[in-house]
C-alpha cells in the first residue's frame, strides 16, 4: 500500500513543525514547504525550501509534488504577524501578510486539489487563530486569518462531494518565537496573557498538531468545514 502523503506550510518551526512531525507519526510522509530547513531532522528530506509568497515559486514546487506525490492531506500554517493598532497599520503590510496567509492557501489548495480527487477523498487544514473572534494589535493579522476560515466553510460545501474534508484549527495562547517576541516572558502583557488563561497554561505547539491530527484522520470524514479553538479556555463565555 502507498504511504499517504501529507503537504504542511511554513513547516520548519513552531506549531508548523509540531504537525509536521504529528503526520509523520501518524503514517504520513510529510512534505514541509517553508523559507527555511526545517530544525527536525526527518522533515529535512522531504522539505522544500521555498516563499510561498512568490506566487511563481510556489506554483513551481506544487507542481513538482502533485506529479510526483499522492498528497491526501493539506495543512495550510504558513503565516506571519504585523502586529499593530489601528492607527499605526501599515497600508503596505496589507500585500504582505494577505499574499503569504491567504494567497498561499489558495495556491496550494489549487495544485493539490486534482490529486485529491483523484485518490478519491483527502484532508484540508487551516490554521486560523483565535484572534477572528477579535484582538486588540491584530487588523491585519485577524483579517488573513477570518479569510482562511472564510475560505474554509466555502470550501467544505464545494469539496463535500469529493470526500474531501475542510476543517479550521484556531491556536489561542501557544508558547512559540512568534509569541514571545511579541508578549516577552517578564512583562505584564505577557503576565496577563497567562493569568487569564483557564487551563493555568501556555499552550505548546503540540497541542495544535493533536486537533490537526483528528481532522486529517480519515475517519473525521464527517466533520468538515468546522473550526475547533485550541485555546486552553481562553475563548468561553
């Protein structure tokens, strides 16, 4: 039996690579696609490095894998942050951060998407974030994301026919680079954060990979076009 093969964006560090790795456990070759190595060693075989920004570079790398792999699976992590309030958003960070969290998606759910059909069925993932609930410092941030989860629901109806699913994970509080540098350890922001977190922890990166590992089970074929907040709490009542 062929090995299912599994596609993860912006995979070489933080939540990314806690999924990567997941899949791989979970009897997935996974193929990471990032702008730099991967820090785990079983993923740097299979990755491509590659700005998945660059539309042209991106639509290069695809098409290699679609014609090479039977990729059944995708999780659509890339993404980065311009966190700023409202009156200090950058007009110019708007290409930025739509062209690599959203754009991306699309490409690669696109180059992807005849494989899946022709398997018969296959996941897709996105990584959203609990900030399309709202966040102080995150217009731009929080509009990529509402995008992918928009995106997501729209796709779950048009895919459902396929027996491909489309799900959302929404990572709250997650102890990663990203985070720190933008909530130091020592300072009140960061104090606050944690205090109001009902669980009484940070999130680790691994606890997304476990919600992205139910959805690319194959037998969540039930569940589509959902978003399952990975927040230790942080978005009841």
């Amino acid at each position: 039996m062929t090995q299912p093969c599994a596609v993860v964006t912006g995979g070489a560090r933080n939540i990314g690579q806690a999924i990567a790795l997941r899949l791989q456990q979970d009897g997935y070759r996974t193929l990471v696609l990032d702008i730099v190595e991967p820090e785990a060693d079983s993923l740097k075989a299979d990755a491509r490095q590659v700005d998945l920004s660059d539309t042209n570079a991106a639509a290069v790398v695809l098409k290699e894998i679609a014609e090479v792999h039977q990729v059944s699976c995708l999780v659509n992590n890339v993404g980065v942050v311009a966190p700023a309030l409202l009156d200090e958003t950058r007009i110019e960070d708007f290409d930025r951060l739509m062209h690599l969290n959203v754009r991306s998606a699309l490409i690669c759910t696109q180059a992807l998407l005849p494989g899946m059909r022709a398997l018969g069925g296959g996941r897709i993932v996105m990584n959203a974030s609990r900030v399309v609930l709202g966040k102080e410092a995150r217009t731009l941030y929080s509009a990529t994301k509402g995008a992918l989860q928009s995106m997501a629901r729209t796709w779950a109806l048009e895919l459902a026919g396929d027996g491909i699913t489309v799900n959302c994970v929404a990572p709250g509080p997650i102890a990663t680079t990203a985070f720190w540098e933008n909530n130091p350890p020592e300072s009140a922001r960061a104090r606050r954060i944690i205090d109001n977190i009902p669980v009484q922890r940070m999130g680790q990166p691994e606890d997304v990979a476990q919600a992205v590992s139910f959805f690319c089970d194959q037998r969540s074929g039930f569940i589509t076009g959902q978003t399952l907040f990975v927040c230790g709490g942080v978005t009841v009542g």
